[in-house]
C-alpha cells in the first residue's frame, strides 16, 4: 500500500525566493494493493508533481509518502535501488522517453544490467518477448528498431513493458494515453485495466475524467495542489458537489450531449504563496465571503465521497 | 465560395522513394462552415492543414487545384504564397505553446509581425484589445513574455494573433489536444464566436478528437492513410456513420459513464498501412471487417446523401 501523508511541495518564487509557491498543499492518499486511483486536474492542479514525488524524481517539501510503511524519502542507494524494483512511472510523452540514437530495446539492456545480472542472455531474451507478448506486441515486428519506426502506441507499451520486467507492485502512469490515437489509446487503456486484475496498483494521472471513469476506482480532483473532491468514482460522477468537479464535467466534450454553459477561464497565471481562502475562489461562480476568508475542509457527504467546499458544508450536502 | 480543393495530391518525397501521403483529395468549405477533419496519426491530416499554406521540401505537390474565393491558390510556389499568407489564409499551429519568440515580449513580437507585413499596428491595437477581451486575456499580456503565461492562454493568445488579418480561411492544427478539458472547451467555444464575428470566415479544425468536433464544427471529413473516407453534416457523421472506418473510430472513444468492469471497449485492431509503397485500391481493406474483392480498386467519393460523401464499395456499390 502506498500512502501520502500530509504531502506539500512549494516552490521559491519572486526577487530572493521570497515568496512561495504551492504546486501541492497538504495532499492525503491512500492506494491499496491491486487498486486504480485517479488524479484529476487541469494544469498547474500538481497532480504530476505528485507522481514524480513518488518516484522520487522531486523532494519533498513536507509531510511523508510511505510505501508498505517505510518512509521512501529517506531511501538512499541499494534500498532506493530496491525501490525502483517495485515502483516505476511512464509519462505522458512516449518519443521523449527515448534516446533517437539508440534502438528502443536498449530500455530492456538497461534493466537487465542493472536489476539482473544474473541472469543469462538467453533467458532474459525470452523473459522479454515473454513481457512484450503480455502487453500485446509481437516481439518480430518490434525488437531491434529504433524509436522513429515504432508508433506512439507501440512506444508506449514498451514502456510498461520495462516496468513490467522489474515485477513491479505500483506503476504512476502520467497522461500515458493523452498523445495516442483515439483507436490506440483504448487499447492501452484496457491494457492497464488487464494488470490492475493481476494485482498491480496503478496511480492514473490524467485531466480527462471520461478515462479516469473507464478504469478506476477511486478519484481525487485536484485544483492548484488542493484536494477539492475525492472518493469513490461512481459516485463523483454521478453526484459531483464541489463546483470545479462541475465544470471539469460540464467540459468534457462527448457525443450524446453539446456543451451547454460558457466556461469561466483562468485568466491570471499562477497563485503565489498559500492563499487563506479556498483556491477556488476567484473562478466560482458560487463563492460567497467565506470562501475568500478560510480554506474549506474536506467533509465526508455521503460514505466515500469528500468534498472540500463551504457552499456544500454550509448547505449540509 | 469559400475553399475548393480539386483532385490533390501531395507526396513527401524520401530517400527510398515517394510517400503517398495525400491522394485525390476533393472537397470544399463554404462561407462561414467549421469543417473538422478527423482521422489518426499518418492520415494525412496536418499534410492537407500545412500542404495549403506552407508547402515545403520533403513535401512535393504532385497535382491538384485549389481555389480560395474564387481565386487560385499558389500552393507550389511559396514566394506567391507569401500575398495570401496570414492575410488570406492563417494557420494555429500544432504546438502553440511554443510558437511565439520567448525573447520578445508579446506586443513587439505582433508589432513586428504587423510591419513585415506593412500593416499599421497602432491603427489595429483597439481591435487587437477588443479580441484579447473576447478571449479574457488582460491586455497587460502585451507587455509580457510568452513564459509567464499558462499554456491554455498561449494557445488563446495564438488565436488571436493568426486571426488578426480577418483571413478567409483559418486552419486550426490540434489545437485542443495539448490542452485540459476546460481549457479545450474555451479554446473550442472560442473559435466559434470568431467566426461569428467574422474574423475568419471559414476554419478548417485538423483534430484527433471527434468529441471535440461534435461540439464546433458543421462538418466532419474524415481520412484514412492518405484517403478520404467519409464527410457530413457534423450529427450526420456522429449519429449515422456509414464508412466502416467512421463507424470503428466513434465506437472506440470511451464516452462518459462507461466503466471497463461493466463494458470493455475496443479500439481497432491493426495499425495503417505504410505510404511508402500504399497497398492497392481502399487502403482500409486490411483492417476492414467488410472488405470484399472490389476493395481492391479504388473506391470513389460519392455523395449519398445532401452533402454527405462516402468512400466505400460496401456502402455506394447499389447507388454507383
């Protein structure tokens, strides 16, 4: 089980760092063993900066993230190196997650040398095709190219293909699908979904809450590093309370329904500093003084479903 | 009026040979349509978006006719091109994040832009301002670098910038995919109401996302490796398909609600063919579940039904 605790990171910002940015503001998440759980958020919502502070390619500013009880901030080399052993990430975009001057299997070389040296050539071989059959690719169309001859699809599935060499338990799978085809990425999608069934855990970051719903079970909607709502999926989708989940809902451009209201834009860059009200705030249409003055808690609505709004505190839900 | 392109044909030329990477090509826009064109990666899609306003080595115009109001349009000459450019025909390029020059502040760039091409930017600045109100952009964004502001601005700023001139048509290159779903949906009802108020006359929306077209355009043409495949009135494509390529493509987008432990979605087995030497007749024959023998001839683009066309011998062969 991985668990954050409390989890910020802000960034120095201003003339001498005097100022502080908050990419994630007291962020707290439990996944489970064998379980999906969705970040959801527009850009700048810190939903990334999570993901990468579990992967440890980012420090933590405060608060811990433990994985089966073992604070991994302070794992250093061999116990880090375990780490990775059960815990990987893909990202978003798959062409620069190679080097163009190397053949794409070089990935597999890499972990072999590192992670299992003792393992013979021709074993490891057929662990590989083996792992590439898995994730439904045929090991004579794809090995011995170079990234430019592989699609994005086809890039991207050699990536969980590498993660999944290592026997991992958690995969962060950042907008893994957001550059691929409509026709590919259901593909990957129900890929994901096949691992989730063998008992890997999957922290599925995305801003499309269409996907989100396809695959996972809970969800927690970000807006600039706060919690706004979290729970169980279904019923965050069918009972959304908090206004930003709303209009995240409203956005979504589907087949059977035309978008009905304007969209009310960002139209200011970025926060500085950790704001007394809700970040909210400034684009609801609903919030009223209390907003501005103090950050709304998130409250249990109903089993499983938290929202952080004081319109919906204030109104009983 | 508005666009007419005639038999196409745009080849990239390689060291192995030519890449069929536009064939036979033939539709138009009329005065004040949105016409989405939809299709996956290597289509062919952003080859017709950029073949008709930048066309550029490895590019090679083999053949075709392009009428822009009436008037042709020089596609293979890119010194002649450069009258109609920005003025007549404009482009929103794919990566707008990062089309602008981070070293110049945003009003200079424009105003640079402006008298390269001798057009007086303080006669222009109300209308310029007018339009940065219509997509909530301060106009403190004229005395900024592109780095300081957030990705979904760029993109609007971008907008505003490429439809400045009131060009007749406007292509939009993946505008919306970089983007998060609020941002998209801004972006998207945004260039709508340019066209309403008449910035542009026509837009030409290159997108992979048919959802997203759904909601904007009037249109829907779609493109398979290099072909057309099917093009409609926009609820005539999405709630009566009749090209099995369109039929495949909409039942592969997971629509809201649908969960994969109730329903398992599919997306279409096989990949497209490689251009290079592009199988003979319907190129969609091998991944098609219809294909029959006549699949290997070229199908015709055929009008069906009012201003809706299909490639496919399955669908026309009983009205050819």
């Amino acid at each position: 089980m991985l668990k954050l605790d409390n989890v910020s990171k802000t960034y120095k910002v201003g003339a001498f760092g005097s100022r502080q940015l908050y990419a994630v503001n007291g962020v707290s998440l439990e996944v489970r063993d064998g379980e999906v759980v969705a970040l959801i958020g527009e850009s700048g919502s810190g939903k990334s900066t999570i993901g990468k502070m579990i992967l440890r390619l980012i420090s933590i500013t405060s608060g811990t993230i433990s994985l089966d009880g073992v604070d991994i901030s302070a794992l250093k080399g061999a116990a880090l190196k375990e780490y990775y052993r059960k815990v990987q990430g893909v990202f978003q975009d798959p062409f620069s997650s190679y080097n163009p001057i190397f053949k794409a299997d070089r990935i597999f070389q890499v972990v072999h040398d590192e992670f299992y040296p003792q393992v013979g050539a021709v074993e490891w071989q057929e662990k590989v095709e083996h792992t590439l059959r898995e994730v439904g690719l045929n090991p004579e169309h794809v090995l011995n190219k170079y990234p430019h001859q592989l699609s994005g699809g086809q890039l991207q599935r050699f990536l969980i293909a590498r993660a999944l060499l290592l026997d991992i338990k958690f995969l962060v799978a950042d907008e893994i699908i957001s550059m691929l085809d409509a026709s590919t990425r259901i593909d990957v999608l129900n890929l994901l979904a096949e691992l989730k069934k063998r008992g890997l855990s999957i922290l599925f970051i995305t801003h499309d809450l269409s996907l989100a719903n396809y695959i996972s079970e809970r969800a927690m909607i970000l807006y600039r590093g706060c919690v706004a709502e979290s729970g169980e999926v279904g019923r965050i989708f069918t009972r959304p309370a908090h206004p930003y989940t709303q209009m995240l809902l409203a956005s979504v451009p589907r087949l059977d329904k035309k978008w009905d209201q304007k969209t009310n834009v960002e139209t200011q860059a970025d926060v500085i500093g950790s704001p007394k009200g809700c970040v909210y705030s400034s684009r609801c249409p609903l919030a009223f003084e209390q907003c501005k003055r103090s950050r709304p808690l998130p409250i249990e609505i109903e089993p499983e479903h938290w929202v952080a709004c004081w319109k919906v505190t204030q109104t009983g839900g | 009026m508005g666009l007419q392109v005639e038999n196409l044909i745009l080849y990239y030329q390689t060291l192995r040979g030519d890449v069929h990477a536009l064939e036979n090509v033939t539709f138009t826009i009329d005065d004040g349509e949105i016409m989405g064109l939809a299709g996956e990666s290597g289509c062919g899609k952003t080859t017709l978006g950029h073949g008709l306003i930048s066309l550029a080595p490895p590019m090679k115009y083999i053949s075709g006719k392009i009428l822009l109001d009436g008037e042709a349009l020089p596609i293979w000459d890119s010194r002649k091109m450069d009258a109609f450019r920005f003025r007549k025909i404009s482009i929103i390029p794919q990566y707008a994040m990062n089309a602008m020059n981070p070293i110049r502040k945003i009003g200079k760039m424009i105003e640079e832009l402006l008298i390269a091409r001798k057009v007086d930017y303080q006669a222009l600045l109300p209308e310029l301002k007018r339009r940065l109100d219509l997509v909530k952009l301060p106009h403190d964004v004229l005395n900024m670098y592109p780095i300081e502001l957030s990705g979904g601005m760029k993109q609007r700023m971008v907008m505003v910038i490429s439809s400045l001139l009131n060009p007749s048509l406007l292509i939009a290159d993946e505008i919306t995919s970089a983007l998060d779903v609020s941002s998209q949906k801004a972006v998207a009802e945004m260039l709508v109401e340019f066209r309403n108020q008449g910035y542009c006359k026509s837009a030409l929306v290159i997108t992979h996302d048919i959802s997203i077209l759904y909601q904007l355009a009037d249109s829907i043409l779609i493109m398979y490796a290099g072909q057309l495949a099917e093009k409609g009135p926009t609820a005539e494509i999405i709630r009566n398909p009749r090209h099995p390529y369109t039929k495949l493509l909409i039942s592969s987008l997971p629509e809201i609600g649908v969960k994969y432990a109730e329903r398992k979605l599919n997306g279409i087995p096989g990949k497209p063919p490689l251009l290079l030497d592009p199988p003979a007749g319907c190129r969609f024959r091998e991944r098609c579940p219809l294909a029959f023998d006549k699949c290997y001839q070229v199908p015709p683009f055929v009008e069906v039904s009012a201003g809706h066309f299909i490639a496919c011998w399955k669908e026309t062969d009983g009205h050819a």
